[in-house]
C-alpha cells in the first residue's frame, strides 16, 4: 500500500484545526498543513472542491483520486486508523 498523500486545511486562530493538528504530531505523521488565511490559492481550492471555506479539512489523496474530509474528530480517528494501518505494515 502506498500512503495517501494528506494536506490539512487549516487557520491559525482554529481551536479544532489546532486539535487535529496536535493529533498529527502525536502520530507522527506527515502532513501538509495548508494556511487558507494566508494563502489565497489555498482558500480557492478548499471552497472549489467544498463549496465553503470552513475548516480543518483533510485532503486525502490517492492514487484512486482525491476526498475532502471535514470535521475535526473523524480527521483524527481516520489518522488513527491510518497510523495503526501503516504500523502493522511496517
């Protein structure tokens, strides 16, 4: 299995974005974090593929395609689910 590729769109000020962001260091994973309020072109493609700005959003991509997934606490049990996967392959 290769890995997905993940970028977490995120703002500085975000208590939840903050949350998932403390999982991640946790889990020692490697994620992309993506500034929509300081990056424009970021903000762009989070409300193209969502249709609203709203964040943490976790970009999961493979080689099967791309998925957006918001809410804090289902990005933290998929990175969860995803350590624990990529543990049991090591």
């Amino acid at each position: 299995m290769t890995p997905p590729r993940l970028a977490l769109y995120v703002t500085p000020y975000c208590g939840y974005c903050r949350y998932v962001m403390s999982a991640i260091q946790q889990l020692g994973l490697a994620v992309e974090l993506r500034n929509v309020a300081a990056d424009q072109q970021d903000l762009e493609d989070l409300f193209k593929a969502r249709g609203r700005t709203t964040v943490p959003v976790l970009r999961i991509s493979t080689a099967d395609g791309e998925q957006w997934m918001p809410e804090s606490q289902d990005i933290v049990e998929y990175l969860q689910a995803l350590r624990d996967q990529l543990d049991t392959m090591a």
